[in-house]
C-alpha cells in the first residue's frame, strides 16, 4: 500500500525501520531520504504507516539524540 502524497514506498519504510531498530541515528537516515527526524520517529515507532511490516522501535529521536 502507497500513501497517495508520500515521498515514500513501502519497502522505503521497511527500510527505515530496520534501520532504526539496528541503531542508526534518525537524522542520518532522514538525510538519506530527504524527510524529517520527527517523519522518522513516527514510522519507527509506528505511529506513521501503521499497515506496513518491519519492526518496530520505542526509542525516540530525544532519546536517542543523547546517546
């Protein structure tokens, strides 16, 4: 399923996902899809693309900004 105005596919979010759950900082994987930190917290922890697979995170981009 594609989100009619997103800058993203399903497998773009399958990706971040991932990504986010292995580690990565939010704003390195932003940049690499040209969308914000706040865009990238919402679809690791969920809240953005709730249909789409691929794991999920309850970090949080201030959280993980200290780290």
């Amino acid at each position: 399923m594609r989100y009619p105005a997103s800058k993203l596919s399903q497998d773009d979010v399958i990706d971040i996902r991932i990504r986010a759950a292995s580690g990565e900082k939010f704003e390195a994987i932003a940049s690499s899809y040209s969308i914000t930190r706040c865009t990238i917290s919402r679809i690791a922890t969920g809240k953005a693309w709730k249909l789409t697979e691929g794991p999920r995170t309850k970090r949080t981009a201030v959280i993980q900004s200290l780290v």
